[in-house]
C-alpha cells in the first residue's frame, strides 16, 4: 500500500511541478493576446507560454521555486494519516533527488539545508474526514516570491489618509492595494486567494485554499462574486502588467471566502500567486490506486508532449551582451532595451549578498555578473547541470545591493522585480545596469546555460550557492540603467494614480 501510494504522490508532484493546469494555460494564453505587439508585455507572456511548453516536453519544473509543498487531503474516517505521511515524505524526498522539486527548506535558526525538503512544517499537510470512500489529494506548489506579496490587514485601515471601514468596500481597497504594492515581484501577472475573517491563521491559510477553485467558477454568494468581477476589472486596468513591465494582464482571478470572526477581529487575508500557478489532484481508491486525475482535460497525459527543445528569443531590436562587460558597453543600454548575454555568468542570492556585505570575498565574481537565483542543479558522476534556472525576486538584495556592486565592481544585475534607489544610484555611480528576467520561465532560462563548471559558497545549500554559468542567448531586459532610469519607478508611479482614482485617494 505504501509504495504504491508513494509513486502515485511522486507523479503527482511530477504533473503539479512540470504542468500548469489547463484552466491557467488558458487563461494565460487568451489575455496574452491583448498585449501590445513588440512590447515588454508581450515578450514576457511570451517567454511565459514558451516555458510552459518546455516544462511539458522537459518533464521539470515550470519554475525552479518549486516553494511550499502544500497537500490537502480528504479521506475516509478509518483512514490512516500516518501511513500517508510518510508515502508523502518519501515521494518528496525521491522528488527533490531526482529534480522535480528544490532543496528548498531550511532550518530557520540555523539555516542549514537538508536538501530533502524534509522537516518541521514542510511539507504541509490538511487532513478533512469526509463520508465518501475514496480519498481525494491535492497539491499546490506556492513560490517564495509570491509569497512575500502575500499579506494580511485588520480592517479598519487607513491607506494613502483615507479610512477604510469594516465592509466590502474596505476589502476591496485592502486588496487593490496589495495588487499595486507587489508590482512585479511576485512574477506578475498574479492570482489571488482571499479569505474575509477568520483569526490570523485560520485566515491566512483559508485564503491559501481558494487556489483550489477552478478560476471559471462562479462564487455562490452574489455579492462575492460582484466583488471578484469588480476587483479583477479595476487590478486589471492598474497598468503594472506583466512582469510589472505595464500591460494589461495583472491578475488571473480573485477569488474570496469567508470565515466567521470574533467581534473583535476583522482580517483580510490576500495570498498572491504568481503565473506559474502550480496545482493539481488526484483520487484514489481504498487500494492505494489512481481512479481520476483533478484539474486535468481529457487524454492530457496520454501522448508524448512535442514540441523543439530550443529557446526562440527576439533578435530584431536587440543588443547581444558579451561577457566580460565593458562599463562603456553598460553606460551605452537604456531602459526598454532587450540584450541577449553571451559568457559567464554567477548565481547569487540572499545568503551570498549578506556573506559579501559583511567582507566575505570571492574574487571570481569581480568585474562581473550576478544572477539572483537559486536554481536546480542536478549532479552526476561530478557533473552539474542546471534543469530550471529561472530568478529570483531581487528587492531582498536591495540592503546589500549597492555596496555589492561598488566593492567587487559588478557591471550586470540579472533578477526580476526591480530594485530600489540604493541599487540605482550604485549603478549610476559604478557604471553598471539591472537586467530584468523573465520570472517563472525556469525551463527557457536552463536551455541558455550550457555548462555549469563551477560551484562556490555550497555550504550555504544549494539554491543559495554561487553557481557559475556559461550562458548563450540568455534574455533579459534592461529596466534600470547606469542613467539613473528606471522602469519600476516609473510602472509604480502610474499605477499609484490609477489606485488613487478608483478608490478616491487624496
């Protein structure tokens, strides 16, 4: 019984990690269609729809976050939880060896990395009994940099002087008003799950379950769905679009339930996911055994994905980037340009730029490129290879970032989300330039990085370790220059008077 189950949980991980469900393919490929030709906003849904297809033929992760391994079970009384526990655990563990998932837990004291993706809290699991015979197990994989959008408020609230109060009106203005506070850091466009009461965790976690909602559902309570409709057109008509590059695509969906609240307590929960909106399910029988896969159209998975196994990048209008970069090089990019980097390129994320602030050294990095990412890596017979490799979000780096850059004289930032005013000043004063990548396309970024020969810092685990790349064709867009321009400011500062008028903000 254990092992079948254990194989069937590891295809389970398999489908939810390479696959996006086809409601969220759909979604993504039909509001695609409405960016303007030749725009930022189009080159990212297309590389978006690009990766997609990847995955499937490459059977890896559709973004190398593969983030919080979430399961929700329903099942019989006499069920045996235990049992599915450690099926699941053992799934997970032969998940993450053979690359499905990430090493990505770790010990939040000491912050080392199994590299199993095995202790407290992960993975997660929510067993509900239910009178049926069978057992129902879904999955959802929940990057960090969604994450981090993510938020909660007590309503009363006040936002931008205006009070917001205890009604569906302050629910909406708490919402609108995440949507615009993530901008592009959570890998943009964005699907919401929202939770209206509750306490502070039961909310939180109860907005994490609206994910299950296929998003072509309508809500049964008519108000609820009022709001959804509503709060789709007005996150929609913001302008921060995909990647926060600007467009029209913001979010997928808004979906809102309710839990009853002491008189006391009024949270708003909002769980931000990103596009690579990772779910699927399956129910079993008593046996252990697969009777219907969820979230899945008919014969999906019984034919071989076809599709080339190469990247299609734009090459009218853009500028072909070789390593190492000259400051005149640099200095010559502006905001808007799409740059193709040839060379080597080096991995480095949280732990990296906290160990450099603090006078750590790695004299190989000078002069150099930093990509923020932490990537799948797949070792054999001392051979590394990078099977998704898409970035990360790059504003946590925004403390060390500028001193970073003028210590080791860093001509090239790869991330995605932008960064602040330290970083700009440092790349105008040091002459270097922010790329910004396309979140979330692990699989069209692993295709780029022909070899990785060498690792650095691996003590700090793997996704947080300097890897260093070799890289061909790698596309990136540059959205902060060594002239003090920046996009991100700018998207921001256009979606700020958009919040203002549709929710009468001073």
């Amino acid at each position: 019984m254990k092992e079948a189950l254990t194989k069937n949980l590891l295809e389970l991980i398999r489908r939810t990690s390479a696959h996006l469900p086809p409601d969220v393919e759909e979604s993504i490929t039909a509001w695609s269609k409405l960016e303007a030709r030749g725009s930022m906003a189009d080159f990212a849904m297309g590389m978006m729809l690009q990766n997609t297809g990847l995955a499937k033929k490459r059977s890896m992760p559709a973004c190398q976050d593969t983030g919080t391994i979430t399961f929700y079970i329903h099942h019989p009384i006499a069920f045996d939880t235990i049992l599915f526990k450690k099926a699941a655990e053992d799934a997970v563990v032969e998940a993450t060896k053979i690359g499905y998932l990430r090493q990505n837990s770790v010990d939040s004291i000491t912050g080392a990395n199994p590299g199993n993706n095995l202790g407290p809290g992960s993975p997660v699991f929510y067993f509900d009994a239910w009178e049926k015979p069978e057992v129902e197990v879904k999955l959802v994989l929940k990057g960090g940099g969604s994450e981090n959008m993510s938020a909660q408020v007590a309503l009363p609230t006040v936002i931008d002087g205006k009070k917001f109060g205890r009604d569906l009106e302050g629910v909406r203005a708490v919402i609108l008003d995440v949507v615009h506070k993530a901008q592009g850091k959570g890998c943009a466009p964005g699907f919401l799950g929202v939770c209206i009461g509750g306490d502070r965790a039961s909310s939180l976690s109860f907005a994490k379950k609206q994910f299950l909602r296929p998003l072509d559902d309508t809500n049964p309570d008519p108000k609820l769905a009022e709001l959804e409709e509503r709060v789709m057109k007005e996150a929609n008509a913001l302008g921060i679009g995909p990647m926060g590059f600007s467009g029209k695509f913001t979010i997928g969906c808004c979906k809102v339930g309710t839990l009853f609240r002491l008189p006391a307590s009024f949270y708003v929960s909002v769980a931000y996911l990103c596009w690579a909106y990772r779910r699927r399910g399956m129910v079993l029988d008593g046996a252990g055994k697969v009777k219907e896969w969820l979230y899945q159209t008919p014969g999906e998975f019984d034919r071989p994905f076809i599709m080339d196994e190469k990247v299609e990048v734009p090459t009218k209008g853009t500028q072909v980037l070789n390593t190492p970069l000259t400051e005149e090089a640099v200095r010559s990019l502006k905001v808007g340009d799409m740059v193709l980097i040839n060379g080597t390129i080096f991995t480095g994320r949280d732990a990296v730029h906290k160990f450099l602030y603090d006078g750590g050294d790695l004299d190989e990095i000078k002069n150099g490129v930093i990509y923020h990412c932490g990537p799948v890596v797949v070792e054999k017979d001392g051979k590394y290879t990078a099977v998704a490799a898409g970035p990360t979000t790059s504003i946590r780096e925004e403390p060390y970032q500028g001193e970073v850059i003028k210590r080791f004289g860093l001509k090239a930032i790869i991330g995605k989300g932008g960064m602040g005013a330290g970083t700009l000043k440092a790349c105008a004063d040091h002459g270097c330039v922010y790329l910004h990548a396309i979140g979330g396309a692990a699989q069209v970024y692993a295709l780029c990085i022909k070899e990785v020969p060498r690792v650095y810092l691996k003590q700090f685990g793997s996704p947080e370790a300097v890897w260093e790349m070799r890289v061909e064709n790698f596309p990136a867009v540059v959205t902060m220059d060594a002239h003090g321009g920046s996009l991100h400011k700018l998207v921001e500062e256009n979606s700020k008077e958009e919040l203002k008028k549709v929710l009468g903000l001073g």
